[in-house]
C-alpha cells in the first residue's frame, strides 16, 4: 500500500484534511514526526479566505453577522475615517462587557452601486445579541447578516461567508486589508496534525457540512500516474442540546 502525507487543520466544529502520495510532501510528512512536533502556526490558510474559514470556525454554531450602517450625517468620507469609527465601537464594547470581544471578524465594504461604506461584524450571539450591538453603535443602524450569508452555511460552511467578505471592492485603497480579527484569535487555533499513514483520512458519514475536491486530475504518463492531492472538510454535528444562533429580526437602537 502507497504511504500518504496527511495533514489534518482543526478550528471549532470544522476539520480541513489534506493527503497525498507526492513523494516530497510524503517526505516532508515523515520528518515532521521525527521532530515529534507540529508545524508551528495554522496550515491551510494560503489564501485570505482560508485564513478567514478558519477563524470563522472559531464561533462554531453561535457566530452572528450584523452589518453596521452609517447615517448620512455619520458617514466616514473614507477608508481609514470607517476604521477609526469599528475602533471606537470596539473600544466601548470592551468597557461595557470586556468578555464580549475576545472573538471578533469584521470586514469594511462600500458595496459596489452606490458605495456606502458599511461594516461586516461577527461575534458571539451569546456575549452580543442584536440588542445589545445596536445599542452600542452610534453611527447608524444594525441589520442582521443577509438569510444567503449566514456564519455557518448549510451547503458552504464557514467558507461562504469568508468568500463573501473577501470578494474584489474598488473603493477599498490599494494595499489596505479590508479585514480583520480579535487579538490573539490566531492562538486560539490548534496547530495541524501532519503524519504518514497508509490509509486515507476517513470522513464522518454525518456531518453538518462536507466538501470534497481534488486539487489535480490524475494523469497517466508512460504508464505512470502523477499524484494525487485531495482535499476535505467537514463540520461536525452539533451536540444534543447544544446552542444554535438563528438570526432575528432587527432591534430599536437603544443607547447603552
């Protein structure tokens, strides 16, 4: 039987798996164990919405999506003026419920019509409800996340929303990152599991979410055939009893 490199990435309920006879990657694999230590940081996270997926992951099944809108008397002229309205909301948030904001993803947009800017904000919907983020943002009104964007999709995951926040804004000046994350949410990652075995990874049969691919087709050269990487993910069932945010409607605003 072929020895296969497997990698394995866990953030919340979302396992990533990633395995392949490549005879270097197999290699590379098999020193990994010999350090007896994995790889140091996340694997997996090549792209921004890889790394985004992951961190996404981090909230599990209680991420909310709120979308914080401006008034036409409170509206940032520009990029930085949106970033220096998120910090001071952060900020206040932090002295109201210190816990609330240890997990966070947001992601400026001006939307491509009419160029409003707005922000993307994800959080715990058990620390930050609706209520309670409405009453916090001075600036305009709270919405809750479109039904089609939810945090964790049924049929993409974390990764329909990472796509979502990290689709092209031309409002968005050249080299500034649109997104961005709590302090130390990196930490909150394990680091990846990287072995050689002689099976593949198995994948649940039930699950709430699962994606399958393969990165290139398989060919045959002079009876050879080149190698096979795959990848996988899967989110996990939630446990019996356990808690699922469901998006509501939206709320007063009421000054906290």
């Amino acid at each position: 039987m072929p020895d296969w490199c497997v990698v394995v990435q866990r953030s919340g309920p979302l396992t990533k798996t990633y395995f392949t006879d490549r005879h270097k990657s197999v290699a590379w694999a098999a020193r990994q164990q010999c350090r007896d230590g994995p790889p140091p940081g996340p694997y997996m996270w090549g792209t921004s919405e890889d790394k985004l997926e992951l961190y996404l992951a981090l909230f599990g099944f209680t991420g909310a999506h709120y979308v914080l809108t401006f008034r036409d008397e409170d509206l940032p002229p520009d990029f930085d003026g949106v970033k220096r309205c998120f910090r001071a909301f952060v900020t206040k948030a932090r002295r109201w419920r210190p816990e609330a904001l240890r997990k966070y993803v947001y992601a400026v947009e001006a939307g491509h019509e009419k160029g409003r800017w707005h922000i993307h904000f994800v959080a715990d919907a058990r620390l930050l409800p609706l209520e309670d983020v409405s009453g916090l943002w001075r600036y305009g009104f709270v919405n809750p996340g479109k039904a089609e964007y939810p945090v964790l999709h049924e049929k993409g995951g974390f990764h329909c929303l990472a796509h979502y926040f990290c689709k092209p804004d031309k409002f968005i000046p050249l080299g500034k990152h649109p997104w961005g994350v709590a302090e130390g949410m990196k930490t909150m990652i394990p680091p990846p599991s990287v072995r050689v075995q002689q099976r593949r990874p198995g994948i649940p049969q039930k699950n709430y979410y699962c994606s399958y691919r393969t990165k290139d087709p398989v060919r045959v050269v002079n009876g050879h055939s080149s190698a096979l990487m795959e990848y996988a993910s899967w989110v996990a069932l939630p446990k019996p009893g356990e808690y699922i945010y469901s998006p509501e409607k939206p709320a007063k605003t009421v000054a906290l």
